[in-house]
C-alpha cells in the first residue's frame, strides 16, 4: 500500500463560510479617522467598500456565509491539496513530519483568488463596473485581473515598478485578462507625479501604489477599490485556507504542533492559521505560529506598533499595527509581496498577545531553502513562500537534532513560475541580501503620525 502523500477532500468539503477571528480576540484597537482622531464610523468605509464587505471588515461575528456563486468558481480548484513532504523528510534526515497547503493549484498560481472572487463579486452587485488596486509582485493583480474578467468587469492595477521590471510576465498575464496594469509610481495620479518630481528613479512600494489606486478609486465614484491584504475581511476569505486542511489532518489522523507562514501584508498566514488559532483560543489543542518576513522589510521583528496610514499619501483611515513607516521605501528584494510598511491589524494582535511568533529571514537563505524543497518536492515556490520553507526546514532539523518528532504545517502560497528571473540571479550568484540602513528606517519610523486624540488614550 502507497503511503498517503496527497490529501485531498471532495467539492462538496469546500467551506461554506469565512472564519473572523474578531470573534475570538478581546476587543481590537477602533481603526481611526484622520483628520478627527475618533474611531472610524462604519459608513464611512462606504466610500471605497461595498456594504457587505464593510459590513465583515467591523463585524465581530464568527462566520461570514460565503455565497454561492463565489463557492462555486472556488470550486475551479478548490479544496487545495495538502501534501506531505515525505521526499523533503527523508532529505533532511528529520524526525518531524511536514505538510504543506498548496495554493499554486488556482488559475493565477497563488492564494490571491480567495479574495479577489468575492470582492468583484460584492462590487458587482453593488454596480461596480470597474474595479482598482495595487499589487506587489503580481500575485494580487493577477488574481484580481482574473476576477474581474470572470464577472465581465474591467480592472486597473497600479503595479510597484520594481516588480514590474522584475516580473513582467505578471503584467503580461493581467493584460491577458483584459485588465490595464500601470508601474507605479506613475504619472496617471497626483501622488504618482509627487514622486516622480522627488526621484524620477523611484523603485516604488506598495504604499505607493496605494495612494495610486485609492487615489483614481477617490475620484471615480463608479470605480469599486480592492484590497489584497491586511484588512480583515481579507483574511476571513483566506480562511478556506486553514479550514481545508484542518479537515485534511483530521483525515490524515493528525494535527500540527507548527504552523508557518510568510508574511508580508498577513493574508496567506492568517488564512492558514486563523482556524486553528480561533480553535486553540475556545479551548483546542494548543499549536505554535511561526510568522516569517524579509530581513530587509522586517516590519514585525523591527517595527513600531502605532496607529499608521496604509498608504505613502495619508489617504486611508488609521490602523493600529506593526509598521516602518508608511513613507518606508524597502529594498528591491524579490519577494514583492512582502514588501509592504505594515501589516493586518489581526496579525499584529496574535504578535503581540504572544500567539504567534515572527522571525526575519534572509533572501539567500530563502533561495536555498527553495531549491532544496523544489529539489525534493518537485514544485518551485514563489520567493514570498520561500520564507516559510526556509523557517520550515530550520524547525525540522531542530527536531532531527534533538530526536524529537513534531508535526509541522506550512502554507506554499504560490509557485514560481513568473519568478525564474530571480532563480537565475540565484544560480548566477548575483542575488543579494540587502541590508536594511538603520539610518533610513529611523527616519520612516520617525514618520508616524500622533493621531488626534491619542493623548486621551485612544492609542
């Protein structure tokens, strides 16, 4: 008899609803307005949200009903497979056991599509006709780009232009989709030409491209704004994720001691982890997190918790979180999309409550960690999920060195098959780890708005 290396559920086992952690947390910090320093009215999110999305983004309720059209286009490809690593066991000579949620199985090669179906679905039914956002490397974009046509809507995305230099079969897969993909910063927008005039140079970042498509969002009431990561209605339509495999290990008799998760904006790892969080918080087995993050954007191992804008230009409300500034310019490095400032204001909470751990690691180690899985696994990892195998690996050759056995599940957000630029860096030698300057990040920390009202206790 073949050992089981794939678990798989049927369609029938896809979740029918988006787990909140919300609901099993203490109250969170209130998101706040700007320019009055008080908690965030929920009709104001109205202004770049359709009403169901604001309506799960305040919600404290546990589950959010997936709708059916939405479940049925998850079903093109879901439930994801989880996999165990049994051929990267043996190479590493460990005694844990390793599995491993893939998401590069969707039609854009990512987690990206949990999210993106729904929110062009609710902007559909709210009229929306054309749908905006940023992305990083391409991941989101994609992802949005595919939505958008499913449901006969146009997109633009505003793309950091280092990834789009880096990455430009991305873009070519956007404009594949019908969608219109703009390197950012770029001179379609205000906050574009604000930066170009500073540094026509300008590599971009994700707050950037923010303050791009909130921007173009802003001025065009007909156009419905998108959000990739972060935001907690984001995460609750990751959680498919983790509730797949939590019923993928109940079928494989077990349960994991370790999770791990890249993070860059939060939505992979919270999607992954959150339903065994949420059990482990009413009184389920107790499991570790691990949250992994670029050296060179360690916003959760060397960022402030603060009350910070989302965005380079201050156009969105204030969210209390890890960040290193929302004017921080991260290095080039190839994991786009865990080039972001901050991070979900949920998985902030989880770090600081001590429920889950972050480490930084960096981008050779990650590379390396890459190679050895695709070596043995036979899938090459997107550079974001890198992260996760190299924090992975590390944990199973602590167990071999100790002569302990523990269960450890990762999540491979995505493959890398747009990323073999950066694989050839690699083999080439010329990849680096950039070395995040202390001086720079000091002065993006020093950035950081005081909200008014925060000296009455708010923050």
């Amino acid at each position: 008899m073949i050992d089981p290396v794939k678990i798989t559920l049927t369609e029938a086992e896809i979740p029918r609803t988006w787990y909140n952690l919300a609901a099993d947390l203490p109250p969170m910090a209130p998101v706040l307005n700007p320019q009055t320093g008080l908690p965030l009215e929920p009709d104001e999110l109205l202004a770049t949200m359709p009403a169901p999305i604001a309506a799960q983004e305040t919600s404290t309720e546990r589950y959010f009903e997936i709708p059916e059209p939405v479940r049925q286009i998850y079903a093109q490809w879901r439930p994801a497979p989880l996999y165990r690593a049994r051929r990267l066991e043996k190479a590493l000579g460990t005694t844990a056991k390793i599995y491993y949620k893939y998401e590069g199985v969707a039609p854009t090669g990512s987690h990206k599509p949990n999210t993106a179906i729904p929110q062009a679905f609710f902007h559909r039914e709210a009229g929306k006709k054309l749908l905006v956002t940023e992305t990083g490397a391409g991941q989101w974009g994609s992802a949005l780009a595919f939505a958008a046509a499913l449901f006969d809507m146009s997109a633009k995305v505003f793309m950091v232009r280092v990834s789009a230099e880096q990455k430009p079969y991305r873009k070519i897969l956007m404009e594949t989709f019908g969608t219109v993909c703009v390197p950012s910063p770029s001179t379609e927008t205000e906050a574009g030409r604000a930066v170009l005039a500073q540094d026509p140079d300008c590599p971009g970042s994700l707050g950037i491209a923010t303050s791009e498509a909130l921007e173009y969002a802003m001025k065009n009431p007909n156009v419905g704004y998108t959000m990739g990561s972060a935001l907690n209605h984001v995460l609750a339509h990751q959680t498919v994720i983790g509730q797949e495999a939590m019923l993928q290990l109940e079928k494989a008799g077990d349960y994991p001691d370790i999770i791990i998760g890249c993070a860059g904006g939060g939505s992979n790892l919270a999607g992954l982890s959150f339903p065994f969080l949420g059990s482990r918080l009413r009184g389920g087995p107790r499991v570790e997190i691990i949250a992994v993050e670029p050296a060179a954007c360690p916003t959760l191992t060397r960022g402030r918790i603060a009350y910070d804008f989302g965005d380079t230009s201050g156009l969105t409300p204030l969210f209390r979180m890890h960040t290193l500034g929302h004017t921080f310019m991260p290095p080039p490095v190839h994991a786009g999309g865990l080039r972001a400032h901050g991070i979900a204001p949920l998985i902030s909470r989880a770090v600081e409550d001590g429920l889950m751990k972050p480490i930084a690691m960096a981008q050779t180690k990650c590379f390396d960690a890459a190679v050895t899985f695709a070596r043995a696994e036979g899938i090459l990892p997107a550079p974001e999920s890198s992260h996760a195998i190299a924090a992975t690996i590390d944990e199973a050759i602590r167990c071999r060195e100790e002569g302990t056995s523990q269960t450890i599940l990762f999540g491979l957000s995505g493959h890398g098959h747009f990323d073999l630029s950066a694989y050839q860096q690699y083999f080439a030698g010329a990849l680096t780890d950039d070395a995040l300057d202390e001086e720079m990040l000091q002065r993006s920390l020093a950035d950081i708005p005081t909200p008014v009202g925060a000296t009455q206790g708010i923050e």
